[in-house]
C-alpha cells in the first residue's frame, strides 16, 4: 500500500490498483461520483462509512488529478 496523498492510497491487491480512502476499499471515483449525482457528503459518509474528511481527500486528489492533466488536440 503507498499513500499518494493524504487519506488516499493504492494497492494493486485492492481495488485493482485504483486510488482508494485510506482504510477502505472506496475508491475516489466513486465518491466523486456519488456527490456529482447530488449524494450530499453527509450522504456519502454514511453510506460507504467514510468521514468528510475522507470525502474532502477525495475531492483535493480528484482536483489535483485534473489541475495536471492535459488535453492534446488531435486536429
């Protein structure tokens, strides 16, 4: 398991792999997920038995995730 920012971690025995909360095998996805169909995070915290603060984890690597990604245009 390696911890690839805090509360998020990765392991290729859990969840193939995916970035998951710390603990859990919930990956950030889903959590993103969840809370983009209107799932309030205190919704998702009692569902997948997370805290807000695992939901707001997931929500900063998400944000990180994509602040480093870039688009190539193919034309």
């Amino acid at each position: 398991m390696i911890e690839i920012a805090p509360r998020i971690t990765v392991d290729p025995t859990i969840r193939f792999g995916k970035p998951v909360v710390k603990g859990t095998r919930v990956p950030v996805d889903l959590i993103v997920g969840k809370l983009a169909t209107g799932m309030t995070a205190e919704q998702v915290a009692k569902e997948y038995e997370v805290e807000r603060e695992d939901i707001m984890a997931a929500l900063s690597y998400a944000a990180n995730s994509l602040s480093n990604e870039r688009i190539l245009p193919t034309k």
